[in-house]
C-alpha cells in the first residue's frame, strides 16, 4: 500500500494547519459542524469542536474499573503498560466522549470504526479546574494511558482528553507523502484535541481550565516536548516519562537499536566482546535481564517502523524491511543500518521532527536508567543538555529513577532488577501542579536512588 497522496494530505491537513496560527492566538479552533449527543445524566448536549463523530456515556466511574467492564475503553491499548499489583484510583462519576475528527486514514478500529484520529475526553462530576492532554506511546491507541495516566489525574479532580495522534500500528508510515508525514500530525492531533478539550470543559463546566498539562510516556512524552517548544500557549505545563528523543545528528531508536540488533545475538551466543558492545550503545550493566525481552519484542519493531517513516528509500520498494535480518545482511535490512552514513535528505526528514529543547513552559522528565529501549545517556541526559543550553533550565527539572525501566509492565518480568516508575509519575506530577499554581519549586534535577523497599505504592523525589 503506498503512502497517501500529497494532494489527499494537503487537503486533509489544510483546514487543521490553516487553523493552528489563529487556535494559538485566541485558544480556541473555529466550531465545525459536529454530531452532538445527549447525556442521560444531564439531558443536555456537548459538542466537541471540529469532530465528525461523537457518541457521548454518563458513568458512575471514569476509570478504568468502570469503563473496562462496559466497553468504554480497551485493555490491548494499555496492555503491559502497569505492573500486575498497582492499584488504581476508582469511583469517579462523570461523562465519557468518544469520537474522531476527519481523516483519510483508518489504521484505528477502536469503537468499531476502522477511522483515525479517535479521542476520548472525560469530564468529572467533580473538578478541580484542569485538564490533561495526552497522546499515546509507540504504536498504540488513545486508551492507551488509560490506567497509567487518566486514571491518575480523574482521581485528583482533572478532565482528561487523549488522541491516537492520527495514525497508529507498525505500518503507521503508510498515512503521507513525505518523510516525517506521519509523525508531524501526531503533533497536530495533539493541539487540535487540546483546544477542543478546553472548549467542552468550559462548556460542560461554565468556565474554560485554568490550567492545562500535557503528559505522556515514550513517543507521547516526546509529543509533550514538542507541544512545550511549539505550542506553549495551550499549556501550563507538561510531563514527560521516558520520552523518546529525535535531533539531526543523533535520532534515538535509529541510532540505539541498530548496535543492539547487531550485538544481542551475539551476546546471548555469549560471544567475546557482545556485552561490550551493549554497554558501548548505551545499555547499562545490570539491564541485561531485560534484552531478550525487547530484542523480541520492541527492538526490531520499532526500528523498522521509525526508520520506515524516516528513511523510506534505504529499503528500496520493500516497506517495513525485513524482521530481524542477520547483521551483514548489508543494504535494505535494519540491523545494519547506519545513520550517520545516510544521505543529506534522510538528516533533513529526521530534522523535522526534532526536538531542540527550546520549552517556555514549565517541564518535569523522568527517566529509569535501566531504560533499555531509549538508553538514558542517549536520550533524557541529553534532552536535559539541550534544554540547559537553550537557557531553559530554570524551567526543567530531570530525574534519573535508578532502574526504573521502559515501561512498568517489565517489573514483572524482573522484580530482582527494575522498580516500578508509576509512583514516581504521579509525585512528579502532583509536584508540577504545586509548582505551577502555588509556586513550591521542584526538588532540584536529580538521580533518585532506588530504595530497599521500593514498591508500586511510593516514590518520593
């Protein structure tokens, strides 16, 4: 299946682009004709500006405990994302919208609609005056953050809104023409959904957020970055969690997984010399527990997908390369993928999506330094540097989670090796509220020592 037609993206971007200038100006997208719903609960109808579908519940909980036996959320969005024993905040009353804007792609069929750009925004009965926005991590769907971020902050009183950011699953490079189409309307979505978010609020509530925050982990903490550096206005701040990192000279994932891809095999055929090639790429000792895992379930995946999007032409015709070929396959198979040796065109791709660290909004990052799918050294120590020297540190703050990993789904797999970061999340951004609203300074930039009883409960930066 070939990419989108240029003239198919211009015209379905066109109305999306031309309105991001003005929604940055007055906060506001211009109201679309949209399908309204009535909510039992109040017999009154909401709009989401600009959506073509919208089907509208009233539930006595918005959490996961409450939309999962209903239907109204998806358990393989968030799959893995939590360890096993956390338990969820629950019992939160309120109004669920879920529905999508116009687009051409339909890689999504959440709901049964085979239609991208889906989102889901919840209204609490009871708020606080916030909201947070989010887009999901890697590959995957707006339920996602479900239990990981929306069920969090519901509990603390915010209005949650979450997109699939316009494309989803390993063949999302199929949705555009040019390099980097696919990715440049993840940040689109995310502001088109920010500003329509803060419309339903102020309608539903009587009075627009006073504040709002983005938050996402992986790929979505990266799309939290970029909002930061991009779009500042619509935000009162964000949080990233393990945030995937993209610069010209040095893109995570398609400079990291490459010398993984070549020196797993070999060290798991314990080979002299593989560990320190692992090392050498940015996998820390004392990860290794974790690299079967990712070599087989994230690595090659992820590689194949960015680098497809980024770099179509390395494989020629093939889309999508070819799963786990064997180093020195040479040209076309990812394993031997050489960045740095790609020409000026494919530097220029990967520079459009970049991040330059460049945020005027206040940011909280934390990072697990057994994070073995975007190694800390190459991505939050780095983003960290560049913020610092954009003469933005005043605005970050950075911390290390001592064997915090990816995701905290691999806890369970390795609960000898790796702590659970969720409780370190949610004082991050309990701390990021307090520091936006009330003025109580963050803790300095730090490296959190994991604690002898470290568990899925606490983390106090």
């Amino acid at each position: 299946m070939a990419r989108t037609s240029s003239r198919t993206m211009y015209r379905r971007w066109r109305p999306l682009v031309a309105a991001v200038p003005a929604l940055l100006a007055v906060g506001l997208l211009p109201a679309a004709e949209a399908s309204a719903a009535r909510t039992a609960c109040e017999g009154r109808r909401l709009r989401v500006p600009g959506a073509e579908r919208l089907v509208s519940h009233c539930l006595a909980d918005l959490t996961t405990t409450g939309t999962r036996p209903l239907g109204l959320t998806n358990p393989e969005d968030y799959d893995k994302l939590q360890a096993l024993d956390t338990v969820n905040p629950s019992h939160v009353p309120g109004i669920q919208l879920d529905g999508y804007f116009p687009d051409t792609s339909t890689t999504n069929t959440n709901n049964g609609w085979n239609h991208d750009s889906q989102f889901v925004i919840r209204l609490p009965e009871h708020w606080n005056g916030g909201l947070v926005v989010a887009g999901p991590p890697g590959t995957r769907r707006q339920y996602a953050n479900d239990q990981i971020i929306s069920d969090q902050v519901l509990a603390r009183g915010f209005a949650y809104a979450a997109t699939d950011k316009g494309n989803t699953g390993p063949e999302l490079y199929k949705d555009g023409d040019e390099p980097g189409d696919a990715m440049m309307e993840w940040h689109l979505r995310v502001a088109q959904l920010t500003v329509a978010a803060k419309q339903v609020a102020a309608k539903h509530y009587g009075k627009a957020p006073t504040r709002t925050y983005a938050a996402g982990l992986s790929a979505a903490g990266y799309l939290v970055r970029w909002q930061l550096e991009h779009y500042p206005q619509l935000y009162t701040g964000g949080i990233d969690w393990n945030g995937l990192l993209l610069t010209r000279d040095e893109p995570a994932l398609l400079t990291n997984l490459p010398p993984a891809l070549r020196a797993y095999p070999r060290w798991d055929r314990h080979e002299p010399g593989a560990a320190e090639a692992m090392y050498a790429a940015g996998y820390p000792k004392g990860s290794e527990k974790l690299w079967k895992a990712h070599y087989y379930t994230l690595w090659d995946s992820l590689q194949r997908t960015i680098r497809e999007e980024l770099d179509p032409d390395y494989d020629g015709a093939a889309q999508g390369g070819t799963p786990f070929c064997p180093e020195g396959t040479g040209a076309g198979c990812d394993t031997d993928y050489d960045y740095a040796a790609r020409p000026d065109s494919v530097h220029d791709a990967v520079e459009r999506v970049s991040l330059t660290g460049h945020i005027t909004r206040p940011l909280i990052t934390i990072q697990g330094t057994f994070d073995v799918l975007l190694p800390i050294t190459r991505t939050g120590d780095v983003y960290d540097r560049m913020v610092n020297d954009s003469g933005r540190g005043d605005l970050h703050r950075y911390y290390r989670i001592e064997n915090g990993t990816h995701t905290d789904g691999f806890y369970d797999l390795a609960k000898d090796v790796v702590r659970p970061m969720q409780p370190c999340f949610n004082t991050a951004f309990d701390d990021l509220v307090a520091w936006t609203t009330k003025g109580a300074t963050p803790p300095p930039s730090h490296t959190l020592p994991r604690a002898a009883d470290d568990t899925t409960t606490g983390c106090a930066l």
